[in-house]
C-alpha cells in the first residue's frame, strides 16, 4: 500500500471513498466537505444515526464529488483520543475497505489535529494484511483485496513519517509471513537464506552463518543438545548493520529461533503444539527489524542474532535429566526438553558477549506458555536488569502501541533453578511463575555491566483471533517497538 499527500482538498484526485475522521461532538471534518454535495443528507443523517463513537462507522454516496463514497469514521471525544484509539479505528476502516473491495482512498485529516500522524498510517497499515500462500480454493472463490492507496488530505510535512511507516511495515509483514509459513518450509536453513537474501539486497548488512560444525567447534553445548532429535542442523544467523560506522555503540537484538517445538521427549500434548510453529516469532521479528533497518538507512548499529534450531523427537533427541555444558562454561541439567529456548538464547549469548562489545542486548523469545496466563495474548512481559533501558523500551511502547509490561526478576526465581548434579537447571520442577523463572535463567547467561532486556512474546507473537488492529495469526510483534527504540538509543 502507497500513502500519498496533498496539503489541501482541491487537489486530491480521484479515489473509490472518502473518509473522514469524527470526533465526537465535532464536525470539522464533514463541515470540511459540506459544500461538495454531501451536507444536508449527512449532516441530518449524522445527528440521527451516527454519534462518533470510537470505531463506528457510517457510510453514504455521494452524488458529487471526487469519491462516489463517504465513510465517516468515529473516534470518541477528541480529549480521550489517543494513539490506540486511531489505530484501532484507521485498521478498522482498512477491513472495512478490504470488504466492500474499495482500494482506493481518500482520507482527510483535518488541519486542528495536532497529535501523531503515525498512529493513523500504524492504522491503515496493519490491517493491510492477509496471509494467503497456503490458500488454494478458498484464494481462487475468495481472493483477498488489498488497499493499494491512502491518499491523506489537510496535512503539511509528512512525507518522512510515511517513508519510515512505508520501511517498518516491510518489516513487519516479513517478519509475519516467516511465521506464519510451514514450519517445513522455515528450517533453520530457510532462515538462513532469508538473512543471506537480506545482505544480498542490502549491502550495509553483513551477514555471518554459523552451521553445526562452527557450533561445535564453538562448544555452543546446549544449542547442539536441543537441535539433536532434528534433522537439520542448527544455526547461528549474525546480521551486523553499520549504520554509524564512527561510533562504538552497538545495540544487539537476539531472537529465539526454535523452528517448530515439540517440546521435545518432554513432549507437549495435543492443544499445546498445533502453533508452535510460531516458536520463531522472536527470531522472526529480528529478521524484520533488520530488513527495516537497511531499508531506512537508521544511521546507529545493530547486530541481529537468530539461534535457529528445531525441538524434535526420537532417538537422537537430548534427554531429561541429562547434563549438557554450555558455551560460556556452566554445566546445566535438562530438568525438562520443553524448556528449550532459554538453552539457545544461553549460548547466543555468550557467543555475542564474547565477540562483540554490547551496548545494550535485548533478546525476544516465545519463552513460556505462562506469559500469556499471566498477561494474556496482546501484551508482552519483559523483564530487564536496567532502569534506563526499560524506561527507553517503554516510552517505545507508548509510541508504538505495542504494549509491554514490566515483570520482576528478584533472585529469588533462581531458587527452583539449583541442581544436585550440574551448576544450574534449566527449569524448576513446578510451573509457578514460569516467565519470571525462565528470566531468571537467562540473567545467569548475562555477563555483568551489560544492560539486558528479555522480551517474552510467548502471547504476542501470536494471536488465535485477530483483534482491533492485529490479524489473526503472527502480529509482527517486536520490529516496531526495535525500531523506535533504536532510533533513540
Ligand atoms: N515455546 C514454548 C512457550 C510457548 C507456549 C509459547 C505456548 C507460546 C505459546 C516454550 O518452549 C515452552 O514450552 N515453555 C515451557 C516452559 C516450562 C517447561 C518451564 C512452558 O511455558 O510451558
Ligand atoms: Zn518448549
Ligand atoms: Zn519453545
């Protein structure tokens, strides 16, 4: 989809429908147009029927006029109006749209609007999206339709807010397709040819692989022991963007990359595998905040990591209560196979640690089953051992609408974690409070002085049913809190 701009209504062209934001109690927008043919018929409409409540919607022809369609739009009372607000209603006259297979709009935004911009375009966009390659029949009787074009009226300078917008979705509908393909058809070698194809295309990004040999010959233990049932082997992806090649500052984005997770010979039962596909969200949302970068040409550097590897059964498959040695040293007993991406996400990290001089890391990972019992599905828990990093992240939050929600990490949770037989284990015997204690694994991976954010997206890497502004299935979750995080760091 395009967003084009014209400063004022004459000179807009020609689109399938007209929308105009109200504000309850407001007519601007429709006061706006009221000499194009509209007025009386909508404007009696509008006291009988139509009150401006957030989402509503009211539609009506016009028989004059560049659009042959009106689509009123309500969005509350201008005081309550916030980011989500317009996000929740521009998405919401995008399905609309998509519906009745209009693909062409208009849509004014009236000169007194002086908050965000980028909510309205977060709007249009988002719901912008289905996806569709594994249809067949259902494709050919029931094609999807997409908007082709949004074209926004009354609104000066906002050319660069779209540009960026235009870069993000890129990446976020990456990020949603990897996810919501086959888990077959997205092996960690898929993965790597994703991240290849985006240095190919991109020349600021650089991109190194590491295989099952260089894992050895890097000891990355607990990496090996979960990928063993698999049939392919694992790999490391490093993206490396160098967008100021003058400083030192390094930002390094770690995605948990579990291919499909069965849970291994801890194996999950029937109702808890059928998504696990989605167990590469984190290393999805990586991928695509790496794609938005080089698109947009963000002038800070990040490194982009994805532990890709696949949680399978048989014969090879590590076993419970078995003792693997980890890269940064610790010996950890596998008190339970499901607890598999903390085990990755361990060796990435002292392999970044190691390698390169963070900054700052911050991993993301469909770590547990409990965030979304805690949380529920639109919300992600993150957890981090530095104030100035969670307030960035959470101001990114408020900007992005992608919501976050602080969890603690006492050292407490390391408790559960004490084995008799090794250093450590990988989880504690009962389920209490098992994001905070999945952290609490991760933190004994961090090395000290390094400011670390863990992001469990265990409910918002996925939705079952699609929400307000999310479609059903993968949400791109991740790449628009990274890149507006990024660009403040
Ligand atoms: N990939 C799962 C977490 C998950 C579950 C994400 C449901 C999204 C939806 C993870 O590897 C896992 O199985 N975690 C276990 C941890 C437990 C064994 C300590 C869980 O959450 O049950
Ligand atoms: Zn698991
Ligand atoms: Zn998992």
């Amino acid at each position: 989809m395009k967003f084009l701009t014209v400063s004022s209504k004459e000179t807009r062209k020609k689109a399938e429908v007209l929308v105009l934001p109200y504000w309850q109690g407001e007519k601007k927008a429709v006061a706006a147009f009221s000499k194009e043919g509209i007025s009386t018929e909508i404007l009696s409409l509008l006291e009988k029927d139509f009150k401006g409540e957030s989402c509503e919607i009211l539609t009506s022809y016009s028989a004059e006029g560049l659009e042959k369609r009106i689509l009123l739009i309500g969005l509350g009372s201008l005081s309550e109006c916030e980011g989500n607000t317009l996000r929740k209603a521009f998405a919401k006259v995008t399905d609309f749209c998509r519906k009745k297979k209009w693909v062409t709009v208009n849509c004014f935004i009236p000169q007194e609007w002086e908050g965000e911009i980028l909510p309205i375009l977060d709007g249009f966009s988002m719901a912008n999206y289905t996806f569709d390659k594994l249809k067949r029949e259902s494709l050919t009787r029931k094609p999807s339709i997409f908007l082709e074009s949004v074209c926004l009226i009354g609104q000066k300078n906002i050319k660069k807010q779209i540009a960026s917008l235009e870069h993000w979705m890129e990446g976020v509908n990456l990020t949603r397709n990897l996810v919501n393909d086959n888990a077959d058809d997205m092996r960690a070698k898929d993965l790597v040819e994703v991240a290849k194809h985006l240095a190919k295309e991109f020349p600021s990004l650089e991109c190194t692989i590491l295989r099952q040999k260089e894992l050895e010959k890097e000891k990355m233990g607990l990496l090996l022991a979960v990928n063993r049932g698999a049939e392919q082997e694992p790999a490391l992806i490093v993206l490396h963007y160098r967008g100021n090649p003058k400083s030192n500052d390094l930002t390094v984005l770690i995605g948990k990359g579990i291919t499909f997770d069965t849970g291994g010979l801890n194996l999950k039962p029937t109702g808890s595998m059928e998504t696990m596909k989605t167990d590469m969200a984190g290393g999805a949302a990586v991928l695509g905040t790496m794609r938005a970068l080089a698109s947009s040409s963000l002038e800070k550097n990040v490194l982009g990591v994805v532990v890709a590897a696949e949680n399978a059964v048989g014969s090879k498959a590590f076993k419970p209560g078995d003792v693997f040695i980890s890269r940064e040293g610790k010996s950890v007993e596998i008190s339970n196979t499901d607890a598999e991406g903390r085990l990755v996400l361990a060796d990435a990290f002292s392999y970044v640690q190691d390698n390169y001089n963070p900054s700052r890391m911050i991993d993301i990972a469909t770590l547990t089953g409990g965030i979304v019992v805690a949380l529920g599905e639109e919300v992600t828990g993150f957890f981090s051992n530095s104030e100035g990093l969670s307030k960035q992240l959470l101001e990114a939050s408020a900007r992005t609408g992608e919501k976050l929600w602080q969890m603690p990490l006492f050292p407490e949770y390391r408790k559960g974690l004490q084995s008799g037989i090794a250093d450590i284990r990988n989880a504690s015997t009962n389920r209490k409070a098992s994001p905070c204690v999945g952290a609490a694994f991760l933190h004994q991976f961090v090395k000290k002085g390094i400011p670390w954010a863990h992001l469990d997206i265990g409910g918002s890497g996925y939705l079952s049913e699609a929400t307000s502004y999310y479609p059903s299935h993968a949400t791109g979750i991740g790449v628009k809190l990274f890149l507006s995080f990024l660009e403040t760091v």
